[in-house]
C-alpha cells in the first residue's frame, strides 16, 4: 500500500486536486474522530477522572477480581476448543472436495449473523428450567443456565468462527502440493500437518485466536442472557462494567471498562503485526 | 526398476483425462511424456507416483503392484513449482524426507546431514544449505526440488514440467545438466513436458500424448523421423501439409482425403521445374538463421503458406531473392489418409 | 495444470476423520442449538404467535430496531466508502493510526462501547454538549441508537471496499484519462462501478450486524417501551419476565431475518466477484 501510495504521487492522471484532497481526509478524520477516537479517548479519561488511587480501588475490588477470573476461565475454555475446531474444519475444507461444501461454509459463518441475544437464548431453552433439558438437569442437581458452563457454551457459540473461517482461505490458497510432496518423501499424515500445512499457516492461527480471544472476553449480550447476574460468582467484567455504570459508580465502571479498552489495543496491536507477516509471507513466496 | 502401466483410465466428472493407456519404462531410461496442455500426462504422471488414482488398470514396478499408499510407494516427485517447503532451509527441505522416517528407520543426525552434503554437492549447491526457498533463482529452486526427491533414495524419479517455470537460457542448461546428472545416477525417471526440443534433447524414450491416449512411443529418432500419426508429426516440428487433389490420373482413392507432410529440411527447392509435380512457389521471406536459412514460400497455385530450410552453403551458391519464382518437391513426403488439422 | 480431485480418491489423509469431528462439533455448539428455538417456537399455536409478533409494542421494536440499522448502514456506506478512499488513496499525517484503529469496533467489547458513546454523547458529555445548544440530543433518543450502529458497523464498508480500491489496477483510470474522461467522469463511469458491488455488499453486513447488536445501543438508547426499545432488548425483558413463549416468538422472527440477510450478503459476495478472474 505504502509502495501503491509513493507510486501513485508521481503522476497527476490519477488523482485529484489538493484541495478536494485535503477535503476528503478531513471529512474522514471528522467522521472516525466522532465515532472511534473521542470514544476511545473517553474511556482513559473517564477512568482516571478520579484519580490513579479511585483507578486502583476499583480493580481491586473482591468482584471484580472475581470477574476477571471468570473471563480468563471462560476464553481459556473457548478459545482452544474454537481453535481445535478450527484446525480439523480447514483441514477437511481446505484440502479436499465434497458436495455441499458451500453450504458447510455457510453454517459455519452461521453464529456470526445471529444476534447475541438470540445465541444466549438457545441455551437457556436448552438448559433453562421450562428447557428440554431443564428438568433432568434439576433433579441431578446439575446447572449450566445462570452458571459458568452456560457462559462458556454461549461463548464458545458466538466466537465459533473466528479462526475456522480464518484459516479455511488461507489454506486453500495454499493448495495442496506441499503436502503431496511430504508424502511422497514418506511422511505421514500427522507429520505432514504439523511440519508442512501448520508451519505455513501459523500467522493465520495466531490472527484467529487474538480476535477469538477479544469477542470471548468481551462477549456481553450473549452472556448476559444467561448469566443470571450474580455478583462474584457469575459475572464476567463486561457484565460487571454493567453493573457498576448502572449503579452510577461511573469511575469504577470505566476502570474496569479500561482493562478491556486495553485488550481491544493490544488485539489491534496483534492483528497489525500479524497482518504485516503475512503481507511479508505473501510477497516472498 | 522398471514401471509398466497396464490399461489406465481416469476421468474427472465428464472430461476423460486418460483412456486405456499403457506403456512400459524399461528400468534405469529417462522417458519423456510429451503433449500439449490438457492431453492427461501430468495426470499420468500424478497415477504413476499414486497422488492419483486411476479409476482402472494399475501401475506396476518391476512387475508387481506398485504400493495404494503414496509414502509406501517411494517415488521421488518433483513439482512443477517445486512445492519446497517455505518455512524451511535448503538443508531442512533436502532432509525432510530423512527426517520424517519411523525412529527405527531414522538415519543418525550425523548420517543425515553427510547424506544432504553430498547431495547438495551433486545439484551443486553446496553453499547455500542456510537459504530459504523464498532467497533462491528459479533454477536453484528446481535443484533443490531435486535433491530433495533424490534424498530419499526412490525406485523411481517423476518430474512435472521440470523446466517449465525457468527462462530460456536457464532452461537449456539445466536440462543438459539433468541428463548428465541421470547417466550419473541411473534412476529410472519420468518427465512431462509440452516442448518437443526437451523430450527430443533428454529422454531415451518418449511417449507422445494426445487427448488421454499415448499416439506412439519410440526413441527420440523414432518417433521424430517416423511418426505414427498426423498429430506426432506436427507435434515434433514444423511441418507443411501437400493436400493430395483429386486429379486425374492419379492413384490415390479420392473417397479419403489423403494429406502428405514433409518438415522443412525435406524440401528441394530449385529455379528450374524439375517436371516431377514439383511446386510452384513464390519466395515471400529469406530468413539466414546460421547454420541453415529459411525460405518462407507462397504457393502460386492456391497462395498457400510453405516453409523450406536449406543448408547456409546451398543458399550462398544459388542465392534466392524474395520475389522470384522457384519451384519445392517434396524428398520424404509422408501420407496419411485421415484428414488431420493442425 | 490444476486438478479437481473428486472425493472418494484422496491422496491426504485424515478427510473422514475431520469432516466428521466438523459436522460433529458444528451439529452439538450450532446446529442442535439453534434448532431448539424452532422446537420451542412450533409448540406455541399460531394465534399466539401472531398476537405476539404483532403486538404494538413489537411492531414498534421492529421499526425501531430497522429502521435505526439501515439509517446506520447508509451512513456507514457513504462515510466507511470515504473512509476506505482516502485511506488507499492519499497520504496525510495519522493515517496508519487511522487505518489500525478502524478495527476497534470489532476489538472493543460491545458494553464498553455502550457506556462510552453513552457519557459522550450525553447532555454534558464532550460531544454532546456542543451538539445540545444545536438542538441535536443524541442519547437516549432513536439518534443514539443509530450512533451505536455506526459505530459497531463502521469496519465492514471500510474493510470491504478498502481491498477492492487497493487492487483496482491504475491503468484503468489511465487508460480512461487517454480516451478524454475527465477526472469526475473517471470516478463515476469507471472506480465507482467498480467499487459498487463492495460497498452494497459491507452496507448489508453493517446492517445485518446492527440489527441483532445489544451491548453498544443499550446504555445509549433510554429504552423506553414503544419509543426506544431494540427487539434484541425486547427479548431480554420477555425472557426477564419468564415470558419464554414471547421471547422465543420475537427471536425466530429475528432470527429468520437474520437467514435472509445471511443468504443475501452470500449471493451480493458472488455477485460482486463475477468479474474477478
């Protein structure tokens, strides 16, 4: 891009005049400042507009310690399940032709259309008291609904594709022929994935799980739903920044809010360095 | 070891890749599978080194049923785009298949890397082990590809348009280079390719290809001085085509089109008729290509496009100017019955 | 030469193993799942169904609920296409911050996003105080619905058009320039039809993404019943009230719409390739 961009400056058929140019960048910064940087701005600000000791007191608070244990439990569950699945669903996808796979795709994108409500609702018929299976659940004194497990399960849902549907292009455009070469000098199968197809995907991986992992922990409305709200016990932090905006404890809300402020930078941080590999993958092969 | 294919058909959905062929490498020749694009000889190929399998006939080595599994089967494989492994050096892709044998089997690291030395040694790239794949000349590249198929110790070696992917001069050198290294080695080897000057400069053999069946297989003086068929004879060079008109008195059944074909060092060119049905022909071009020069010719009868070479020495002592009249006769005229259009 | 390998002669191995672990694990985290939302919704009788889906309060969520999307999307259409311009296309101060940062509504959590364009955009807020004297109040009003959407929406134009700009070969507008077309003409005869199919294809995504979100509109919306309740709110408050029969009413419709959406941004993904070589 940066290479497109110093190419094109040179010849003047391709571009406007400079000042409808600096009009146009103007309306876009205005644009993205309105939505993204005051936004994101205002989130540090809020947070330390009592001060760094307030900042401090409100993470050490007992729930949300509480919270951000239940985060970390539940994106280390998803995420490696997700990035399994990932895996073994490129691998069948990728590498070999059947009917229906198109349709296979399509239902594998299928949780990223669905509103988040509507991911925790199933499990709450699923697992709820009037569920199917709700009063099985009782009388074994199981509970999944208003629980961890059902967080984990609407969670695992509603990140469901991220490194799938990463991976599956990826290792379609790398074709096949490396792994047929792996075999043909004997390798087997298991030999061939891990020392042939995951070395040259490995970026792809990595790209999947930062942003699996970023929707796992902040997952809210699925969450929400079946959650069941129970301070320290079933609240994950985005559910308790809910919890403390509602009950006016704006600087404590937006403390917490700053944690996860700081994840999405961090993923974003991740993601554009990631991009950069493979962009250098990409140009040297 | 010796390869026989024995009644091999394939077909992907509707479109036959391959009918009923059969053919036999006699153990230790380097054969060549020559054809345009889409005649089913890389797909051939891919059923001889079981990347593909036929949907009947088999493939035997020596005799007998060569290995379903690919890995059993010990084939060296070279890809027509190499297919090295990006992530790894030179040396890691040479050892690969060194390195992914059962433990038992394993050669000793020390075994290993004296084993990729010498055949780095032998491709003639022993300076460049800590390379990527990414850092190399296509020509490297295909080295590489080589040694890492040799590394393995195959029955058989199997390249797919080995040179495809390389520029002119690196092409001509590297396959001088390839049948050096092959009356080294002596491993019975298979290649595709849709150049005829390659099959005709490397192989011992070739097998000529057309529309999933094998047109003929003979050694390279065979198959280029007596072609079986309309398609191997344009397929091997230039050729022009003398269309037998019906005419009276002469033999020729006039039911069949019969067309007759000589290449164009198979032309008498002269400036007096020599009254043997010689051809009339205007000379349109005169092209002096070293050793030999080309006439490109014009038939006065039907405006038809010919083309004569003749030896630099016959040229200088009659000196042909573009324009004259001369007259073409054919001295090896080959006829074939069926209509064929090139 | 490529070759299609059909599916029963492989060479790599492991394809039953992994497609069965594929539909497996789709069939008991997806499919089973939301299959009993159907289950659930066939046992309610048809009357009561319609009474729900048509009640005015739902009729109400409905509007709201799309008609905020789609004001967001076209929003997001025009400023994400603009966006996605000037970021190919000219070089200026920031612009790899900017570029990066475009990703945020993707990175940040919904709920964070709800509480911070909530304070912003509120009456003393530091948007909303400039934006109040002008007699504009955006939160807790249907505006700071579509504030919500634009913000969660506003990747997918840009980062679908972005990579069609970027490939878009300069010879094309050269060559247009050589035929006599003027810079305006270029931009409308030959980058727009190009970049067309991209930006309809990111505008039903934004949509489709606004429709179902919850977290982001919130905290911003007021949520007053018949004036500024989303349907995802709507099922929340029915699921509250053990209203299971209602909630799940409301999401099969939803969810339905969400199908044909999914349908349709597959065919426009098609459509918009039909060029491509």
């Amino acid at each position: 891009m940066q290479h497109n961009s110093s190419a094109r400056s040179g010849n003047n058929t391709n571009t406007e005049p400079a000042p409808v140019r600096w009009l146009l960048v103007a309306t876009a910064m205005l644009f993205l400042t309105l939505f993204l940087f005051v936004p994101l701005a205002a989130v540090f600000s809020e947070a330390f507009s009592k001060g760094w000791e307030t900042y401090l007191a409100a993470l050490r608070e007992p729930d949300t310690w509480s919270a951000i244990k239940l985060t970390v439990l539940v994106a280390a569950i998803s995420v490696p399940l997700n990035l399994v699945f990932g895996l073994v669903a490129s691998w069948a996808i990728a590498k070999f032709a059947f009917p229906g796979k198109s349709l296979l795709l399509t239902l594998i994108d299928l949780p990223f259309s669905v509103s988040p409500v509507i991911s925790g609702l199933i499990y709450v018929l699923l697992f709820g008291l009037q569920g199917w299976l709700g009063p099985w659940l009782q009388d074994h004194d199981l509970k999944i609904v208003f629980a961890a497990p059902g967080i984990i399960l609407a969670t695992i849902f509603v990140t469901f594709p991220f490194v799938a549907r990463e991976l599956i292009p990826l290792m379609e455009s790398q074709g096949r022929e490396e792994e047929e070469a792996a075999l043909t000098l004997g390798a087997s199968g298991l030999q061939t994935f891990f020392l042939v197809t995951l070395p040259n995907v490995k970026w792809g991986v990595l790209y999947g799980v930062i942003l699996c992992n970023a929707r796992a922990m902040g997952e809210f409305g699925a969450v929400s739903v079946v959650s069941g709200h129970i301070r320290g016990m079933t609240n994950t932090v985005p559910l308790q920044v809910e919890i403390l905006y509602n009950e006016y404890n704006y600087a404590a809300a937006f403390a917490v809010a700053s944690l996860l402020a700081l994840l999405a930078l961090v993923t974003l941080v991740v993601k554009s360095w990631v991009e950069f590999r493979m962009k250098r993958q990409e140009i040297q092969s | 070891m010796s390869i026989e294919v024995s009644g091999v058909s394939k077909q992907f959905g509707a479109f036959t890749a391959l009918q009923d062929i059969s053919l036999t490498v006699p153990s230790g020749e380097l054969v060549a599978l020559l054809g345009p694009s889409g005649c089913g000889k890389t797909t051939l190929l891919r059923i001889i080194a079981g990347l593909e399998s036929p949907d009947r006939g088999e493939i035997l080595f020596n005799g007998e049923n060569a290995h379903d599994d690919v890995r059993e089967r010990q084939v060296g494989f070279v890809f027509q785009h190499y297919a090295l492994f990006r992530h790894m050096t030179v040396f890691d892709n040479v050892a690969f298949g060194l390195t992914v044998r059962p433990r038992k089997e394993r050669p000793s690291k020390g075994a290993i890397r004296e084993r990729v030395h010498e055949l780095l040694k032998l491709i003639q790239l022993e300076g460049i082990a800590d390379r990527y794949p990414a850092q190399l000349s296509g020509g490297q590249r295909q080295r590489v590809a080589l040694a890492r198929a040799l590394a393995v110790e195959p029955k058989v070696l199997l390249l797919d348009e080995p040179f495809g992917a390389l520029d002119a001069k690196v092409r001509i050198e590297l396959r001088r280079w390839l049948r050096r290294l092959h009356d080294e080695i002596h491993v019975t080897s298979v290649f595709v390719t849709h150049d005829q000057e390659e099959a005709l400069e490397v192989a011992d053999r070739i097998v000529v290809m057309n529309k999933g069946k094998v047109e003929q297989q003979g050694t390279p003086d065979e198959v280029y001085s007596r072609p079986a068929s309309p398609f191997v004879y344009s397929f091997l060079g230039t050729v022009n085509m003398f269309h037998a008109r019906p005419q009276a008195g002469q033999t020729a059944s006039t039911e069949h089109h019969s067309v007759g074909y000589a290449r164009p060092h198979e032309i008498d060119v002269s400036r007096q008729d020599p009254g043997n049905g010689a051809i009339a022909v205007t000379v349109s071009r005169v092209l002096p290509l070293g050793a030999i020069v080309r006439l490109e010719l014009a038939r006065v009868d039907t405006g038809g496009l010919m083309e004569a070479e003749i030896p630099r020495e016959k040229h200088e002592e009659l000196w042909f100017t573009t324009g004259e009249q001369v007259y073409v006769s054919p001295k090896n005229l080959v006829v074939f019955v069926e209509d064929y259009q090139i | 030469m490529s070759i299609t390998k059909s599916a029963h002669n492989r060479v790599l191995p492991g394809f039953g193993l992994t497609l069965g672990y594929t539909i497996f694990y789709l069939s008991v985290i997806v499919l089973i799942p939301l299959s009993a939302l159907f289950f659930k919704t066939a046992t309610l009788s048809w009357g009561d169904f319609v009474a729900t889906v048509i009640s005015p309060r739902v009729i109400a969520s409905f509007r709201l609920t799309f008609g905020a999307a789609i004001a967001a999307a076209v929003a997001n259409a025009v400023f994400g296409t603009l966006v996605a311009w000037v970021l190919v296309r000219y070089r200026f101060p920031g612009k790899k911050l900017a570029d990066a940062l475009v990703d945020l509504p993707f990175a940040l959590p919904t709920a964070v996003a709800g509480i911070t364009l909530a304070t912003v955009y509120s009456s003393n807020g530091w948007l909303g105080k400039y934006l109040e004297p002008l007699g504009i109040k955006v939160a807790f009003t249907p505006l700071g619905i579509t504030v919500a959407m634009v913000f969660i929406g506003l990747p997918f134009v840009v980062r679908t058009v972005q990579p069609v700009l970027e490939e878009l070969e300069p010879e094309l507008e050269e060559a247009a320039a050589c035929l006599g077309a003027n810079r305006w003409q270029t931009i409308r005869r030959v980058l727009l039809p190009s970049i067309t199919p991209a930006v309809i294809t990111g505008f039903a995504l934004a949509f489709a993404r606004g429709v179902g979100e919850y977290g982001s509109i919130i905290f911003i919306a007021g949520n007053m019943p018949m004036k500024s309740e989303i349907t995802p709110l709507l099922i929340i408050t029915k699921l509250e009230q053990y209203d299971y029969a209602g909630a799940t009413a409301i999401a099969s419709v939803m969810l339905v719409i969400s199908f044909v959406m999914l349908l349709v941004i597959n065919i426009l993904q098609k459509w918009s390739r039909r060029y491509a070589a």
